[in-house]
C-alpha cells in the first residue's frame, strides 16, 4: 500500500514539475475597489519561464520579470512604467490543470494594495 501511494505521488510530482506553461492565459484580476481583464503569454525554454503580459491579447505591453516555479506555485512581477511613477504587480499563482489562481500585489513605491488573479488557458 505505501509503494502505491508513494508511486501515485511521484507521478504527481513529476506532472506538476513537468507541466508545460508555454501559451495564452485570459486573467481576471480583482482588488483595489475595481476588476479588470488581463491577458498572459507564458514561454517556457530551456526550463525558464519568461512572456508578456497586458490587457489584452493585442496589447502585451510589460514583460514578465523573476518567473519562478516550484511544484504547483508560479511566481512572477511585471512592471508598468509612466511618466509619473513605476507600478509593480506581484503574482504568486497555484497551478491547477488549465488555471492558476492567487494573489498579486501592486506597488507604486508608497503604496500597496492586494487582489486576487485568476487565469484559465486561452484557445
């Protein structure tokens, strides 16, 4: 019974690891009093994660900084520059199949505010 359930976790382990996050991602994202749709495309080569990500699949407008997997987590930053001031969002994401879901959090430097993301894969 142990050597099954050992076995049924390392075929887990190594679907998680092993996943392929290559592709679009349609987000939603909710925080700050406010929603708003968004829009991922993840790269996965030589086992790094990198992509953009924007409002929408036409408007890739930061790239993804400090891409970080670890099992089922997906981390990552993306920065958005104006003449005023620098914003960052955080995302720390759960993979489950074809979502992740999590948190971010957005700074302009003084400020923080947290929101929840949700991302399902994009046809």
């Amino acid at each position: 019974m142990i050597e099954r359930i050992a076995v049924a976790a390392l075929v887990f382990a190594a679907g998680v690891l092993g996943a392929d996050l290559s592709g679009p991602w349609q987000g939603a994202l909710s925080g700050g009093g406010g929603n708003a749709g968004t829009y991922v495309v993840l790269q996965t080569k030589a086992g790094l994660l990198s992509g953009t990500i924007g409002p929408d699949k036409n408007n890739q407008r930061q790239p993804i900084e400090n891409a970080k997997t670890s099992g089922n987590k997906v981390s990552f930053r993306s920065t958005m520059h104006t003449p005023d001031r620098t914003i960052t969002f955080d995302y720390d994401l759960t993979l489950d199949g074809d979502a992740m879901h999590g948190t971010f959090i957005i700074s302009n430097g003084k400020e923080q505010q947290r929101g929840t993301a949700e991302f399902k894969r994009a046809q």
